[in-house]
C-alpha cells in the first residue's frame, strides 16, 4: 500500500505539487477570513444538572453573563451633582450597549429600583431617584435616605456611599436580528463609550463581566500572534543550525505552516471561528508538524548521504517514515479526540480543531514535504559537511547509549519512579477550577483584575453570585412555611465562609411587613397570616427578578467573595448538606444560575472528566503502540515516560498555581500529543534494528543517530520557543508556555533517557553483554 | 427634606391576586399547633445580625434577635458568642432582673427563662401561642414581671413567669412597644396610637398619660426627679418635667423612628432610630443633637450604658459599641 501510495504522489510530482499548492491557496482563502468568535454559552457544560436549571430560568431572572460598571469618586462621596451626572449619563448609555437585556439595566436611575418607607398613614414607595430629581443639597440628600431604604446599599451603592454601580445583562442572541453578540464590540463599546467617555478627574469608571475578560483576552490574543512568531522565529534559527541549508529550513517551515493554513480555512468552511481561549491550536498543529517535518528532514538527509540522488533519497525518506510518523500521527489525534469526553462545548469544539489539524500533518508533512524535498539539489560541500558532522556526532550518541543501557539505567529508572511517585502525590493537590480571586487568564496586575478587586472591595455584590432557585408551589411566596425555609436558607448560606452577602425575596418581604408596622424593626419578620404575607411580598415586583409570575420560583442570590474553586465547593456543599437536612415537599432547591453556578458546574464535569478522559488517552496510545509494534514490551517503553511527564505536568501545575479548567484540562492530552511522536520514532527506528538482528545496543545506537537527532532538536527548539512566552501579557499564555515548554522538553528527556533505559532491560535477551549483575 | 410619597406612583398596590384565596388557607396556619421541637441554629454571623434588644447580667451583656439568636458578651460588648435556645422565633425584648435570672420574649408567643445568667434557657410558654406577638419584656424582681405585645398583649407574673395573666391596661388593643420602670416605682407604658400609660402601683391600675401626639410611641424613658423623655416615630421627641403632665414637643428635624433611648453616665441621654441616626442629649437642660457615627449604617433597636463609659447599640447591622462625643 505505501508503495502504490509512492508512486501516485511521485510519479507525477508536478501534479502533486500542483494539487497541494491549489489547496494551500484555497484553503488559505478561507484561513484569511478566520475569525474570533467567543461565547459565554459556549462554555456551558450543556447536560449538567445546574446548567439545564440554568436554561430553565435564563429569561425569567436574567442570565449570568453580566456586566458590572462601577461608577466611584474619587474623592468623597457619592453625593455630588458631577457624579449624579455621569451616573445617569452612564446607565443612559449602558441601554445602548449591544446585546443589553433592556428590561434588565439597573441602577439607581431605573424604574426597577423603589424604595418602600413608612409614613403615618401606611407605607409609601417611589423610585430612588424621583422624576423631579434636582441634584441641589436637598435632591441628593433625599436620594441618600431613598438610597437607605430601598435596601440597595452594597448593592447598586457601595456601603461607604463612594461608588456607584450599574448591572446589565447580555443576550447572547439578539432577539431582534437573530445574530450572535459580537463580544470584542461590547467589550470596545464599554471602553470607549463608558470608560473614556464617563472617567474624571472625580469619577474613577471600573467595568467587570464576561465581556470585557473575553475584550481583554481577544486584545491579549494580538500580542499572543507576536509570541507566536517569535517561537516560529527561534526554531527556524535553530532548524538553520540543523538542517545546515536554507532551503531545508525554508521546506518544513513551510509544509509545516500549510497545516496551519489548511486547519484554519477548514475551520472556516465549517463554519468554526477561533475562540479567544482556544488560540493555542494552531501553535500547537504547527509544533507538532515542525516535528515530525524535523524527521522527514533528517531521513532525507541520512538516505541522501547514503548515496542515493535527491528523489531517491526523497521517496525513500517517505517510505521509511511513513509507518512511525502515520501511527504517531493518529495518536496524537486520538489524544485530542478523548478531550471530546469533556461535555463543554468550548473543549469539545477544541477536540475537533485540533485533532482535524494534526490529522492534516499526514497531508503536509507525510507528503508533501517528501515531494516538495525530491525537487532539491544538495550543494556538494553540503554532503560533506553532514557527513563531517554526523562523524562528530557519533562518540555522543555511544556515549549516550552507554549511559542509558549500561548499569546506570537503574539510576535512570530509579530516578523517573521517583519523579513520578512525586509527580502522581503532588498531582492530587491539583485543584479544579480557578486558584485566584478575579480572572487567571489574566494577569493579576492587569486592569480588569484591578476593577474586580475595587468592586470587591466596595460592594457586597462582586462579581460572583451564585443564584439558588427554591422551585415551590404556585403562590407559595405566601406561604409562611414556604418562605420561612427560604429565608433560613439564605441564612444558612449568609453563614458559610466565602458569601459575603445574600439576595432573596424574603428579605424584603421582612422588610415590608416591617414597613407596615411602622418601620419597626421588631416586625422585620415573616408573617404567619398568608394575607399579612401577602401584603408584604404583593410590593415586590416581577421585574425585581425575586420572584416570578406565579409566585412558584424564588431565587436566593449568593454572592461570594471570589470565585475560588475551593470557595465554590465549601457553598455549593452547604447548599447540598441544607437541601438534605431540611427535607420539604413544598420546596426544592436548585442549583443554579449565576456566574459561579455555571462555574460550579463547569468544575464539577471538569472534574468527572478528568479520570476517563486519562485512561482513554493513554488507553488509546497503549492500543496504537501493540498494533503497530506488535511488541508490548515497546508499548511500555513509549507510554511509561509520557505517564510520568504527564504527572509531572499536573504538579507544575500546582506549583504554578493554575486550577485545573475548561481552557487547562486539555493541556494534559495535548502533552501526550506532542510527546509521543519522539517516542514512537525512537523505539520504531529501535525496533526495526532489532529485528534486523542487531544488538540493542547498537540499535539504540543507531536509532540516537537518526531519529534521536531530530527528537532532540525538536524538544530543546520548541521548549525554547514556547518558553518565551512566559512574558506574555496574556497570564494564559504564559501558564500555558510554561506548560508546554516543561512538557517539550522532559518528553524528549523521557525518550531520550528513560525509554532506552526501560529497553534495556525489557529487551535485555537482545544484549550484545549481559549487564553485569552487580549493577544495582 | 421630608420624604415623601410619590403620587404618581400609589405605594399600596394591588394584592396578590390570590390574597383572598389564600385567607380561606388561614385555619392550616392555626392548626400548626403544639409546641415545635426546633431551636435555633448556631450562626457564625449572629452577633452582626439582627439583634432587637441587649441587657445587663451582672457583668454579662445579653443580646437578643432575630431568628432565636441570643448572644452573650463578658467584655462590655466588644466580642459575642452565641447560645443555642429552644425557639427560632424572632426573640424582641430581654431583661434580667439580677445577674442570674432573665426573661426573653418574642414572635410565636415565645417566652425564654434563664436561671444562670443567660447561659441555657427553657421555654414558659406552652407553644400554641403562634399568633402572640410580644414587644418588650420588664422584670422588677426575679418574681414580678410582664410582657406586653401587640394587639394589646399584656400578661403578668408574679411566680417567676411559672403563671402569666393576662391584664388590660386600657380599651383599645393598640401595639405596646415598650414598657419600663422609673426610679421611683412608677410604670410606664408607650404604644400604638399616641398610647402612653402609667402605673403608680407596680402594674394593676394604669392611667394615661396627656401627650400631644397620636402617632405611635416607642418608649418612655424615665429619668430622675420627674423627668421623662418619650419618644417615637418620625423624629418625635417629647419631654415633660413633672411626671408626665404636661409635654413639650422637641421634635427633630430628622423625620425618623426613634425605637431605643438610654441614659449614658450621670448626664447624659441618648435617643436612636431608623438608619443609624442618634440624638445626644449632653446636659438636662440641652437639645437632642443628631448625631451619625459613620461605623452605624443600619438602624437601631435598642442602646445601653455598658457601665464603662460607651455606649452599646444593637440594631440591625448587630451589635455594635461607640464612643460618644
């Protein structure tokens, strides 16, 4: 089969060329249109119990992707004509952002607010901020008591009276037009309209949402493109050292970047964009190419200096390759298709764009590189030079041989079992979800994780809330027993560390009914009489979003103080341990909407996914391993070190403090990607020796020599390509460089070292010497 | 600056629909009879909660609230801790006699008893009094005691709170906010209704007093030599200098309800309310000047002189302790 594959692309290689580039040009159309597209709904792990709660519930009481201007002077209070001004002028405005769920805008300035007071007479109520507002001495005082009794303090004022704020709600489908939100435009409007238009010399203008992180994110992405080519940069510098000749430099850099543009305008075709946090991708298709072309360079060049002319050593570099590379290429594959496990479309989203890209490198840099080679002429002195080098080379790689199949392979092995008994304690203080109070992907010194930390600060609301949805019975916001248990569970919930306050209907039917005796505090209770009750709740409108149409859904706003996994975890189990304890038929308690109930959510399917989704990538490359070595001795020796790097990687983590997430848990499968195509080419350049007759020692050898070369140079170029990265602006990409940098690197040491360590004893009938017994 | 009511915005708006329907339900919510088993929960957060009413235990400050929660303080207010009483019923008044024996009272008829200052309470009512709402509670003596409430609620006991009887004090069955006890014996009374009563005889026969207001009353407070001070909604402030005879309006400009008022030291008195407003009174012939502590946000419920010089305020953001210029 390879060989009537051989023939069909080199026989008419003009016309495989010709195909290949039409392609390229094709599909580079397509790549060129390729655009952002971010998603909060994306996100949503769609089966999970909370997030169909979620759905359940959007309309009524408002998604959870918000978005939070805080409005704070700068010096002294709220209560100045300039801040009442732009506080207005901003919540006119925020009616105008794209995507706003109108009904939903609030602030001191819109109708939803009221206040209710007691007067002689009975209980009298208006808008916070009445329609004859005058912002004199006395208009802003009486918006300061208004202010006290709409209960809103904390909430749409900060508790020092300093700030201000305005909440909105997206859509992320325009009900009108049907398109989706254009998130960097929100998040473009909110600087430019809000930010630049609303901030002074008296009022500072802070912005949080899932808008502005993906605004944010999207700017950081321009810069990542920069890291990108700085990477690109170095390993072809490097690959120049290598290859020792332009034009092979010039040809993997090339094959390798058509599977970027092949992936890319494929992508499009179907109709996929490149989400914000997924931008990684085509860095990574690229890496992986750069390998395995790395590969096609250097058999190229060994079979060309073994004689033979440009075409043959082109068709005989294809053929040798093409079982190793193919099988380390489906591997890679199949180890982003697991992540597909992971029921958040984002990741499932990021399975297919991967794995379509690396299945693309078959294309690219199985054939057409080989073809694209066959056209070369090699300058003379460039045979010799190779060949002076190759020479140089050889002491290294006997030496290197020696050291890992001599009796120091037990220090080799010993020495991985230790790491990986490390790696595989360390690796369970992985956390799930985020580590870090405001946003990881940023940087904590950056401006967004600035205004979450002001906001915080400064009003009880921050940017985390948790909505628990107590579903009862059709009017049972009058039923006393009803909302008693409600009103001990927001109560129960106000006491778990971690909330810093809560939200419910019950709170201001307390309230009311206090309001109706007078204002006494004494009567801040929930009447038994259903009437009574009735009275207290009937002031509280829909569009409060506490209660819903029939009076059958009550939801209790939790809002916490971070989003921290561990936070997230101690206050959905209170609310489990609550629901438990406190069995009622009238009235269940489900969990949930909010930004922290998706994130919830999220953490919990992350975490459920986590173990399968190992066991099908290392299940999957196990399986590969037999079919194409047929040797379970060889499928241990590729799979054991990727295991333990993998380990080690989950301990980086926790050293680097990055939770375990949608947009980290692939990182993992994708290491095992990239580490094991040196594996396979080692112990596949080893094995065929082996099987020639030779001795392992001399196969080992050999193999170093020829596929050694290239896995060396691809770990040491790629991690110090990526490893620039680090100095991201994006804290995204510089976890994420770290990351791969660290897997690039101990992946090749783990082939370089530790697989023929392994070797060296599982195939120790194959020894040219017995290793001696007192080795250990 | 008096806030009032927008018109074009009616405050008492329709019921819900189902409100009338709902009165049929009215008998599920009586038949909820004998006494619950529950008592409250231990809260973190109890002591900066709502809290409605504090007083002293020989050297122990006992804090009553919302939701059961009672909250005993050994260092005059500045740290509280919880203890686990069997009722979850909002608790309003507290009162103890001498250091060891105390009474608490509240929503759902609830009456606590407590023979070792506060540390472990039993209940004297029986349970079945969901309906009764008391207010305020006053021992004169481990033995002699009455709580009043709402709806003309007054019982009295004079065996420990073992037997309460219910008494009339006057015709209409208006709220009783407060009652109190002046230095000479005399008893007082404020209400509902401009209501103001007064018992020279320990409780059985009350009069009313003439004070020239019919807006609800929140306290009187007694000081020496004749001098009250009765207070209550939207800044009202009365003063009257031969037991209650004659009154003088001082009211404040500030239209809020004043719940608590309290003696501080020799001299001085001070009155509190809705939204963390406090009116300081420095010497017996001055004004009551506002004063708002910016560590108050909240409304207060009650003040008391924790005997070293500050002043204790419980309220709605819990309990809180302030010097007072």
């Amino acid at each position: 089969m390879i060989t009537r594959l051989e023939e069909i692309l080199f026989r008419r290689r003009h016309a495989t060329v010709a195909v290949f580039l039409a392609l390229t040009v094709g599909l580079g159309y397509f790549a060129a249109r390729t655009h952002v597209d971010a998603s909060f709904d994306k996100q949503l792990p769609t089966d999970h119990e909370y997030i169909r709660n979620f759905k359940k519930y959007q309309e009524q009481f408002g998604g959870a992707n918000r978005v939070v201007i805080a409005l704070v002077a700068r010096e002294g209070d709220i209560f100045t004509a300039e801040f009442f001004r732009t506080l207005k002028a901003v919540t006119d405005e925020t009616f105008y952002i794209p995507g706003v769920d109108r009904s939903q805008v609030t602030s001191l300035f819109t109708p939803n607010v009221r206040y209710i007071e007691v007067v002689e007479d009975g209980l009298a109520g208006g808008n916070v901020i009445p329609a004859d507002f005058v912002p004199d001495a006395g208009g802003l005082e009486r918006v300061r008591q208004n202010v006290i009794k709409s209960g809103r303090v904390g909430m749409l004022v900060s508790a020092d009276f300093t700030g201000a704020a305005v909440i909105a709600s997206l859509l992320e489908v325009d009900p009108q037009t049907g398109r989706r939100l254009d998130y960097a435009a929100v998040a473009a409007v909110l600087e430019t309209r809000i930010r630049e238009k609303h901030q002074s010399a008296a009022v500072s203008v802070h912005i949080i949402g899932f808008a502005k992180v993906i605004g944010d994110i999207t700017a950081g992405a321009r810069g990542v493109l920069l890291f990108f080519a700085v990477a690109i940069a170095i390993s072809a510098v490097l690959l120049y050292y290598f290859s020792q000749s332009l034009v092979l430099t010039v040809l993997p850099l090339f094959t390798s970047f058509c599977a970027v543009v092949w992936q890319l305008g494929l992508l499009n075709l179907l109709g996929y964009g490149i989400d914000p946090l997924s931008i990684l991708v085509p860095f990574l298709v690229f890496a992986i190419a750069l390998s395995h072309a790395t590969q096609m360079l250097r058999s190229f060049r060994y079979e060309y200096n073994a004689g033979g002319n440009e075409l043959q050593a082109a068709r005989e570099s294809f053929r040798n390759l093409f079982v190793p590379g193919t099988v380390a290429i489906v591997t890679d594959t199949v180890g982003f298709l697991t992540i597909y496990l992971v029921k958040v479309p984002i990741i499932q989203e990021l399975a297919v764009t991967a794995s379509l890209g690396v299945t693309l490198i078959i294309l690219t840099d199985r054939f057409f590189l080989p073809v694209l080679l066959s056209y070369t002429s090699m300058a003379p002195e460039f045979r010799k030079r190779v060949t002076f080098r190759r020479f140089a080379m050889q002491p290294t790689w006997r030496a290197l041989q020696r050291l890992t199949t001599g009796p120091r392979s037990l220090v080799i092995i010993a020495v991985a079992l230790g790491l990986w008994a490390f790696g595989l304690y360390t690796a369970r203080q992985v956390r799930i979800g985020d580590m870090h109070a405001g946003v990881p992907e940023l940087r904590q010194g950056s401006r967004y994780n600035q205004d979450t930390a002001a906001i915080t600060a400064k009003f009880s609301i921050g940017a985390d809330v948790l909505t628990v949805l107590a579903e009862t019975v059709p009017n049972g916001v009058i039923d006393h027993e009803v909302m008693s248990l409600v009103d001990r569970f927001a109560w129960h919930m106000r006491n778990v560390e971690g909330v810093q306050s809560t939200l419910t209907l019950t709170d201001y039917a307390r309230t009311i009914n206090a309001g109706w005796n007078e204002g006494s505090l004494k009567w801040r209770i929930l009447p038994r009489d259903p009437t009574v009750l009735a009275q207290a709740v009937s002031p509280v409108e829909t569009s409060s979003g506490l209660l819903n149409q029939d009076g059958s859904v009550i939801p209790v706003m939790i809002y916490l103080k971070d989003h921290k996994a561990e936070t997230i975890q101690r206050v959905v189990a209170a609310v489990k341990v609550f629901r438990e304890r406190n069995p009622a038929p009238k009235v269940r308690f489900q969990l949930a909407t909010g930004n922290v109930g998706v994130m919830a959510a999220t953490n919990e399917v992350v975490d459920a996914a986590q173990f399968p989704m190992l066991v099908w990538v290392y299940g999957a490359t196990i399986v590969l391993c037999l079919i194409s070595f047929r040797s379970w001795r060889a499928a241990v020796c590729v799979v054991l070190p990727l295991m333990i790097v993998s380990d080690l990687a989950y301990a980086l983590m926790v050293y680097l403090e990055i939770g375990l997430k949608t947009s980290t848990l692939p990182v993992v499968a994708l290491g095992v990607g990239i580490g094991v195509d040196y594996g396979i080419y080692l112990c596949s350049g080893m094995l065929e020796r082996l099987r020639a007759g030779e001795s392992l020692e001399d196969a080992i050898c050999m193999s170093f020599a020829t596929m050694g070369t290239s896995v060396v140079f691809t770990g040491f170029a790629l991690a110090i390509g990526v490893g620039t990265w680090a100095f991201s602006a994006l804290k995204f990409q510089a976890d994420m460089g770290v990351l791969l940098s660290f897997m690039f690197l101990f992946n090749m040491l783990g082939a370089m070292l530790l697989m023929p360590a392994l070797a060296s004893w599982l195939f120790r009938k194959q020894r040219a010497s017995a290793p001696a017994p007192s080795a250990a | 600056m008096t806030p009032t009511p927008d018109p074009s915005r009616p405050s008492v708006r329709r019921l819900l629909p189902v409100a009338a329907a709902a009165c049929a339900l009215l008998w599920a919510a009586g038949a909820e009879s004998a006494a619950p088993a529950e008592s409250s929960e231990p809260a973190p957060l109890a002591a900066r909660s709502l809290l409605l009413d504090v007083a002293r235990a020989g050297d122990t400050l006992v804090a009553v609230g919302d939701r059961g929660h009672v909250v005993l303080s050994s260092d005059q207010g500045r740290t509280w801790t919880q203890v686990i009483v069997p009722t979850r019923a909002m608790l309003t008044g507290v009162c103890f006699p001498d250091a060891e024996h105390g009474w608490a009272v509240g929503h759902d008829g609830v009456i606590l008893a407590t023979e070792n200052g506060g540390r472990t309470w039993t209940r004297q009512d029986d349970g079945t009094g969901l309906d009764v709402v008391y207010l305020d509670v006053l021992f004169l003596d481990p033995r002699r005691g009455f709580a009043v409430g709402a709806y003309g609620r007054f019982v009295a006991t004079e065996d420990g709170g073992r037997t309460w009887t219910p008494r009339r004090p006057g015709e209409d069955e208006v709220h009783f906010n407060r009652i109190t006890a002046g230095p000479d014996g005399s008893l007082f009374l404020a209400g509902e209704s401009g209501t103001a009563l007064v018992s020279r005889d320990g409780g059985v026969r009350w009069a009313p007093l003439n004070v020239p207001y019919d807006g609800s009353l929140f306290g009187i407070l007694p000081l020496e030599n004749g001098h009250l001070v009765a207070y209550g909604l939207r800044g009202h402030i009365l003063l009257s200098d031969d037991n209650g005879r004659v009154w003088q309006p001082h009211n404040s400009d500030l239209r809020v309800l004043i719940m608590a008022g309290t003696r501080l030291g020799a001299d001085r008195v001070v009155l509190g309310g809705q939204g963390g407003n406090l009116f300081v009174r420095r010497d017996p012939g001055g004004e009551f000047a506002p004063w708002k502590p910016a560590a108050l946000g909240a409304s207060v419920a009650e003040l008391l002189d924790p005997g070293d010089g500050s002043l204790v305020v419980v309220g709605e953001g819990g309990a809180l302790r302030l010097e007072v210029p």
